[in-house]
C-alpha cells in the first residue's frame, strides 16, 4: 500500500471459486481490521484463456503449474496490487523472487470427489466407464485401482467441468471437495443439484487418492519487502496449515513434481508431530512409490528431504 488512506488492493483470478476464496479473505481481513479499506482486483491469467478452447495449448514440458497464477504475481511485483489471493496447489514450489506466502487460512477438507450420472461408486462403475479428469495425478490414481476403466482430459472451471459431464457421454468426473464446498455444494451427502441435474458423488480416500500439494489451502501472497502487509495478514494466518504447506511445498520442490508429475502429497499435524506421506508413479512403467515420514513440525524441509530419499529408495 501507498499509503495509511490507500486501500488494500487484492489480486485475484474471475473465477466463481478465485472470487468465493477471496470473498472468504477480505471476511477474514475485515474482521481483524474493521477499519481497513479493501479493494478487489480481478486479473485475467493464461490458465483462464487456454481452458476456453478444446485444443491444449500447453507445452507438456512446463506442467500447468504457474498457469493461474504468473500474471498475478507480476501484477504484485509491479506493485499494481498489494496482496494476491492463490489456491495453493496452483504455485509453483520454487517461490518468485521477491515475492512470498505471507500468510494462509485453516485448510479445507483435502478429498477428491468422484461425481457420477447415476448412484454408485468407483468400486461399482461399469468396466471400460470414463472418468473426466484435468489432473495427471488423478488419471494415475484412478488407473491404479480401475485399470479397466477409461480417463478423458477436461478443463475449465468447476461450473464448466460439471456441465462438460452432463452433456457428454462420460460415467463420471473427479474434482476437489475443497472447491465444490466453497461453491455451495455439499458432495458429503452424496447427492449434488447442478443446473436442474441430480449427480451423485462419492468421497475418494485419501489412502488411495493422495491429494495434491496444497490442496484445499488457500495462499495470501505478498512482496517479500511490503512489511505492512505483511502484519495486515499475520492476524489471519493459521500456523499448522503454512507449516504442513511448507512441507509439502519443500516436498515438490525437491522432487521437481510441478510439471504435471503424477504424484501427490499430504501433511498433517497429529500429537504435535507433522505427519507428511506421499506417493509418485513412474510415468513410463506406472510404478507406484510411496512414503510416510514423522518429526517435529517446526523441521519441515528435513522432514521433506527424509521423504525424498524414503520415496526414492535410499
């Protein structure tokens, strides 16, 4: 901020869930803050444009990491906004110079959801039923316990991805419980309403559908110098949620996960210990390795490097 008469200005993506994150922010900052002025900055990102079109304008080799978010981040260097609002997962593990994750909410529930056309579960899906997925981890997951099952790619937002379901021929789509929920839906009671459709959902276990790095953590990003900002969103931060993000994010960083590597990670705090596990599979031979380290929550780049060499075999 310019100034103490100058609003915070707040980055983030046009999405209906970018915008419900950040409704939950600003809530959160003016609770703290009564008196703050808040303004909201709506950018548009290359995630946003590339997932209008059918065709995937990616190059593979950069992942999607980044995607919804660079051109916010450059607005925050170029000090265009103060503070920008990202769902976690979307950052790539090596932070932007100059920039840094000042602060996070209390997690969300971490699931995935598999949402189907007519009652069941992914145990009771017809052999050779297609599942719409946009994640590579998922597709692994989904294979490794359903090999006989078919995976379609699909982008979009969650409104776009749910209607994309009910207009095609495929069984079922996996999305995030975190984004579903933040959205007004309640996949927990195993039955959602979309546009006059009833779908029917299951909750997807974390034992065999290890949730992606940051998922269901919404991220508060700053530059690395603004100190005023900073302390604006240290009131809101949820200490356990950075530390187990910041394993996690030590985690890919070291394993070099961000270019759409099928491979999920997941901390936890229990009994004052952080709990960080997760599983890879080997894109040629689809191998599944995995790994579950315990120690002291206040190490969490020793307790990522421990779990690099568990997942790594040394």
């Amino acid at each position: 901020m310019n100034g103490a008469d100058q609003p915070l200005v707040i980055g983030t993506r046009g999405s209906a869930l970018a915008r419900a994150q950040t409704e939950t922010v600003e809530l959160a900052l003016r609770t703290a803050w009564s008196d703050l002025a808040i303004e909201i900055k709506i950018i548009k990102t290359s995630g946003d444009e590339t997932t209008r079109g059918t065709a995937e304008p990616l190059d593979r080799r950069a992942g999607r990491k980044g995607m919804f978010t660079a051109e916010i981040e450059r607005s925050l260097l170029g000090n265009e906004i103060d503070l920008a609002v990202h769902s976690a997962k979307d950052l790539p593990s090596e932070e932007t110079p100059g920039l840094g994750i000042a602060a996070v909410l209390p997690r969300a529930p971490v699931e995935d959801v598999l949402i189907m056309k007519a009652p069941g579960n992914l145990v009771s899906l017809r052999s050779g039923a297609v599942i719409a997925t946009g994640s590579v981890r998922r597709a692994y997951q989904l294979q490794a316990k359903r090999p006989d099952l078919g995976i379609a790619g699909v982008r979009g937002n969650v409104p776009t991805r749910l209607r994309k379901l009910i207009e095609s021929d495929w069984d079922a789509l996996v999305l995030a419980r975190a984004g579903l929920e933040r959205l007004g839906f309640e996949p927990t009671c195993q039955t959602v309403q979309f546009e006059g459709t009833k779908l029917f959902t299951e909750l997807l276990p974390c034992d065999d559908f290890v949730p992606a790095g940051g998922q269901a953590v919404i991220a508060l990003q700053t530059r690395s110098e603004d100190e005023k900002t900073k302390r604006l969103v240290e009131c809101v931060n949820h200490g356990a949620t950075l530390l187990c993000l910041r394993a996690e994010r030590e985690f890919l960083r070291l394993l070099h996960g961000d270019c759409d590597s099928p491979v999920g990670v997941l901390a936890t705090i229990e009994a004052n210990e952080t709990v960080l596990r997760a599983e890879f599979f080997e894109p040629e031979s689809r191998m599944r390795r995995t790994g579950n380290v315990r120690g002291n929550s206040d190490q969490p780049k020793r307790l990522a490097a421990e779990l690099i060499k568990q997942i790594n075999g040394r």
